[in-house]
C-alpha cells in the first residue's frame, strides 16, 4: 500500500470511491477501488478471496486489469490500470460523435471481453455503458467485476437477482430469476449495441415494473415456445401485462442497416439458452460489411479530464480527498 499515493478523485460508484493513483518509483498511473465485504451471511470471507484470485488472474487486453489488492479496514482496496474515459462518456460528446467504424470496433473489443470472461467461467452481470472503460490508446475494456461471480455449469447455484443496473437486466432477472447464465450478459450486450446505433437507451425503464413493461412493449408477449419455462419464474404471476405483438425491430431501428439489426435482435431473446453467444457474434456479418470496424490508430483517444466533462454531479462535490477516503490518508502526500 505505501507504493501508491492518491493524486485524485474519480468518482463514486454503487460500491464507493475510486480514487486516482501513481504507482510510487515508477509513475504509473492507477486507480484505486475501495470494496467493503458483503454482510458474513452473504459469504465468508474466504469466497471474497477466492473471487479476488480469480479476478487477478484475469488477463485480457479487453477487461480492465487488475494490478494488486490489499485489505483496508472492513474491505480491500483495488489497484486498477487508470482509464480516462468510459463508453458512458464518449455517448455524451456531442462534439465527438462516434462514426459507424468506431461504433463496430468497440463492439467488437466488447465482445471480445465477454468471449474471454465467459470462456474462464466468469459472468459479469452488470454490463452497462458505465461500466465499459476506454484507455488512453482507445482500447474499450470491461470493469467493474465487482458483481460478477464465478460461475459454474453444472451446479445450480443461486444468485441474487438484483444484479444488473435496471435498463440492461435481462427478463429473466426482472421476473426474479435464481437460477440464471452468462445470457445475462448477453442481453446487456444487445441492450449496448441497440444503445450505440440509436444514441439512445433501447429499455429505459424507471421501474423495475415500467422496464419489464417496456421490454414486453417492444419486443411482444413472450410465449411458451419463445420463452420456456417463463411461468415458472418466481415473479411471474406477480404481474401481468396487456398483450401485444411489439413494435416491428424496423420501427426501432429506422435508420439502420439490416445487418446491425439482424444482429440486436440475435441478443434480445427471450429465452436466454437462444441468444446469440459473445464469440458467435464476433462472426456476423455486421463486422464485415462495409463501413468496417475502424483500426485502433482510428479511434478516440480520450484526453485527461474527459470523464469529468460529462459527470457535473461529481465535480460539484469538491472535498479533499484526505476526507474522501480518511483511511487511506497514509497513503496521501504531504
Ligand atoms: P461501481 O461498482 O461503484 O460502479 P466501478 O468499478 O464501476 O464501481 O467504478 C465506478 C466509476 O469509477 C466508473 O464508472 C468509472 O467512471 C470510474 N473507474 C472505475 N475504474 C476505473 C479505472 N480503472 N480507471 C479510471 N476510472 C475508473
Ligand atoms: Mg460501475
């Protein structure tokens, strides 16, 4: 721990603050998460450490790498490679809009990150915009793994199902699914794609009843053979909603080519054992007709300060950071 030092405030997510760093000697840039332990009777502290292992062992280009971990008080802090930017952020620049090249390449860098996590038996489940960072060279990488838990095949574990952030949860979890897959994930990746090709959220719901409403609007009333087993769900018959054949997937996406169409609408399936899988997606044609996805050198390359452009709420709040994260004062420089 006394090899960093806080130069900064990032921001404050649903789990606490993350706080700009430097890697002391060698200059690097870091960020510093501070995770508190769950409740004992959610887990013992040892399944924390488990999944902290796991997360360390993470190596893709396309998930954001966690550096070193060590405990502080109730909790560990983090130490993340320091991203500039996020995929929330570079929706929000008006002045910078994304062309369709960049909007392909940071699907396929996603896709790549959800391929490579669920091949290691690794769900995220809260993939959101948010959540997708963009480093200085443009690479979009996945964070935030906090919630994601090693999952496993054969064992039916449960989960709990307030997971995902609500616009990119998928039907499954609205209904109060235990027992669910990686397809979570997948659904929030069709939710992202929907996301980038409109400029606007796909299922923006304020409630967890408006967006199952929402998703149920557009998408039609799912039946037993689009859905099996949906009854059986723990919230089903809690609810019941008008029946509706949805909106046309051409009245959703005017604007859009066939093939990027084709390609939502493989993800926003109801039936979660039918969505389109991350390394099947990589293969669509989408990725292969023109315009094609824009080559690194191409894309964005966020300045420092982008982030805080965009995120008033954060800079409004100005408190030194010693206040911020007081136990981690020795960590501060004089
Ligand atoms: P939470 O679980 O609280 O959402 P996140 O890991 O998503 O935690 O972090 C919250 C926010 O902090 C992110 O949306 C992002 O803006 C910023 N952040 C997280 N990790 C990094 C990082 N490695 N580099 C720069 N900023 C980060
Ligand atoms: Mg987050």
């Amino acid at each position: 721990m006394d090899q960093y030092k806080v130069v900064g405030r990032i921001g404050e997510g649903a789990h606490g603050l993350v706080l700009r760093g430097q890697r002391l000697g060698t200059g690097q840039e870091i960020a510093l998460k501070r995770v508190l332990l769950k409740k004992l009777e959610d887990g013992i502290p040892t399944t924390v450490i488990r999944e902290i292992k796991a997360l360390q062992e993470v190596d893709c280009e396309y998930v954001v790498q966690l550096l070193d971990v060590f405990p502080q008080g109730l909790g560990f802090v983090l130490v993340f490679e320091f991203m500039p930017s996020g995929l929330w952020e570079m929706l929000r620049d008006a002045e910078n809009p994304l062309t369709v090249p960049q909007m392909k390449a940071y699907m396929i860098m996603l896709l790549k990150g959800v391929a490579y996590l669920h091949e290691h038996s690794i769900m995220h489940r809260d993939l959101k915009p948010a959540n997708l960072l963009i480093s200085r060279d443009g690479v979009l990488k996945i964070a935030d793994l906090g919630l994601g838990r090693m999952f496993w095949a054969e064992q039916n574990r449960p989960y709990s199902h307030q997971v995902a952030t609500r616009w990119y949860r998928a039907p499954e979890l609205l209904y109060g699914a235990r027992y669910y897959t990686e397809a979570v994930d997948l659904w929030a990746v069709g939710c992202i794609l929907g996301e980038l090709l409109t400029c606007s959220p796909l299922f923006p719901g304020e409630t967890d009843i408006e967006q199952l409403a929402i998703v149920l609007r557009t998408l039609g009333t799912p039946t037993a053979e689009t859905w099996p087993g949906m009854t059986e769900l723990p919230d089903f018959n809690k609810i019941t909603f008008p029946e509706t054949r949805g909106v046309s997937w051409d009245q959703i996406f005017p604007d859009c080519v066939p093939e990027a169409v084709d390609l939502v609408k493989k993800f926003l399936v109801y039936n979660g054992d039918r969505r389109l899988k991350a390394k099947q997606a990589l293969v669509h044609p989408y990725f292969f007709t023109l315009p094609l996805p824009c080559q690194l050198s191409g894309m964005p390359k966020p300045v420092d300060g982008h982030r805080h452009q965009f995120k008033v709420k954060e800079y409004d709040i100005e408190k030194p950071v010693d206040e911020l994260f007081s136990d981690l004062k020795g960590m501060l420089t004089s």
